[in-house]
C-alpha cells in the first residue's frame, strides 16, 4: 500500500515537472541581459585587460613627468650657480683691487670648472632623453586610452543594438546561442557584426549565430593544434592547425551568405513563438489531462472490481442459502415420512 503511495507520488511529479521546466527554459530566451551578457563574453577578458594597461600606462607618464621636473630643478640650479659667477666675474673687473672679490670669485671659478662644457652637454643630453621618455609614454597611454574607448563602445553599441530588438529576435537569439553558452564555447560577435541581422528574421538569426559558433569551435581545434606543436616541435600539428584555421573562415563564410537566402523566409513573428509557447502549454495540458483520464479510469477500474467482488459474495451467499434450505425441506421430508411409516406398522 506505502509503495502504491510512493509511485502514486512519483507519478504526478513526473507529469508536472517537465512542463514547468519547459516553461522556465522559454521564458529565459526572453531575457535581454542574458542575450547582452552573452553577446559580450568575449569581450570581458579584454576589457580588463585594456584597463589594466591604461593605468600602467598613465602610472608610468607619471613617474617620467616627474623625473623630468626634477632635471629641470637640477638645471636651473646650475643655471643660477653659472650667473653667480658670472655676476662675480663682473664685479672684479670693475673693482679689481677688492681682495673679498678676488677670494669670492675664485671660488665661484672652481664651481664653474666643475660644471664645464662636457657636464653640462650631459645634463642636456639626459634632459632631452627625459623628454623624449614622457613622449613615448604619452603616447603609449594614448593608445591604451584608445583601446579601451573602442572596446567601452563596443559594449555601448551591444547594448543598445539588443535594446532595439524585438521580442521574437531576443527569443530567437538566446534560444540559437543556447547551445554555445551550455558548452563554454566564446563566440566572437562585434556590433558590426550584429548589423548584419538588423531586422532578420528566425532562419537568418539561425544563420548568423551558426556562422560565429563554427568559427569558435575551429578555432579553438587550430589553437589546440599550435600548442600541441609547441610542446613537441612537430610542425605536422602546425599544419593541421592552420587546416582548422581555414575551416573555420569558411564555416563562417558559408553561414553568412545564407543570411540574405533567407530574407524573404518566414520570420520570428509573434505568431511562430507564440505557436512554441502553445506547444509548451498544450504539452503541459495533454500531461494534465493523461493524469486525470488515469485517475478516472482507476476509479472506474475499482468501481467495477467492487461490483464484481459484490455480485461474486451475492451468488456465494444465495447459493449458502439455499443449499441450507434444501437440507431443511428434505430434513423435514424425512420426519413426516418416517412418522407416516410409523402410523401404518
């Protein structure tokens, strides 16, 4: 009676659950962070790193900025001990009798010795190669700032390219894309690219996320060939992988030209995901409606066995009965015949 129960259980949660999921798994198509965040993947990894080699960057203009103000503050302190001297100098040609100048300007003569011609070409020298460091570097953080400004517009652009879509475009492309993200698989989608479906309907949608699947997946078989032939110097792999490479150029290819073959199909209407959804509802009906034709005929079932367990004690109880009522006719038979015997002897 318990394992009755059990499967009894077992049973109905068997018929509920599957609709419920099927429900779940349509209604998470719809999700447009979900299609953004999917579209974008590929891009996460560079973003960061674009960020990182930005600030390094800025870091480094910095440090050089710095460096060269300090031999800026060391020139021009040479450049006052210079004019000293030469204000001394000065002096003592007009009053050559003043032995405080001569001792004075014999001393600004030595601090001038120490920073001859040769010393000071070399303070230039460095001033200019700091100068021309801070260039370098400011122009290395142009180019960081550069790159991370085109891959922030990439995510700009994604994002609101997938706010104008369509419900059934949504649909449609989280549902195509499905099978990438199950797997792992990083599928290299630009807001370029994303022009090219730019009013597609389903067929076209399918095309275009296949295009982009097959170029992640031989790609990734062409990386998985150059490190094989890294690791053993085998340049056999390198072959393949460039077989791989070339493959996946013309996967994608060949599903790209199928996006304009399938511009006059039938699109992603309402319509053709509201038929999907009915599916989903209907299938969950016809799973209700097999559990209460089952209940029904169970109890029909156990209706016509009580009947017949009834009719079945009914037969048994009258034949009892009138088996007990023969024996008590032919009981009193024998009585009335004996004393009749008894009455002529």
């Amino acid at each position: 009676m318990c394992n009755k129960k059990i499967l009894a259980v077992l049973t109905i949660l068997g018929f509920s659950f599957p609709a419920f999921a099927d429900e779940t798994e349509t209604q998470k198509f719809y999700d447009r962070d979900l299609l953004t965040e999917t579209l974008l993947a590929d891009d996460q990894e560079a973003l960061v790193a674009a960020q990182e080699e930005n600030l390094v960057a800025i870091e480094a203009d910095q440090a050089a900025a710095d460096a060269l103000q300090a031999d800026l503050d060391a020139q021009a302190a040479l450049d006052a001990d210079i004019a000293a001297a030469e204000a001394t100098a000065a002096a003592e040609s007009a009053d050559p009798t003043d032995p405080a100048l001569d001792q004075t300007a014999a001393e600004l003569q030595a601090i001038a010795d120490e920073t001859d011609a040769e010393a000071l070409q070399l303070a230039a020298d460095e001033t200019d190669a700091e100068a021309l460091q801070v260039t370098a570097d400011e122009a290395d953080a142009t180019e960081t700032a550069e790159a991370l400004t085109a891959i922030e517009a990439e995510f700009s652009e994604t994002e609101t390219f997938v706010e104008g879509l369509t419900d059934e475009q949504v649909f449609a492309l989280n549902r195509s894309l499905n099978n990438a993200v199950n797997s792992g698989l990083l599928v290299d989608i630009d807001a370029e690219d994303l022009a090219l479906i730019e009013d597609a309907n389903k067929l076209q949608i399918n095309a275009f996320t296949q295009a982009f699947e097959q170029e992640a997946r031989f790609l990734l078989k062409a990386d998985k060939f150059t490190a094989k032939a890294e690791e053993s110097g085998d340049d056999k792999f390198l072959e393949i992988g460039d077989r791989m490479t070339n493959k996946a150029e013309d996967q994608k290819t060949k599903f790209i030209s199928k996006i304009e073959r399938f511009a006059d199909s039938p699109s992603a209407t309402a319509d053709s995901i509201a038929k999907g959804e009915a599916k989903v509802s209907a299938k969950a009906a016809a799973k209700d409606t097999s559990k209460g034709v089952a209940k029904a005929t169970a109890k029909q079932a156990a209706k016509e066995t009580a009947k017949a367990a009834a009719k079945e004690t009914a037969k048994t109880t009258a034949k009892q009965a009138a088996k007990t009522a023969a024996k008590g006719v032919a009981k009193a038979e024998a009585k009335r015949s004996a004393r009749a015997a008894a009455k002529k002897g």
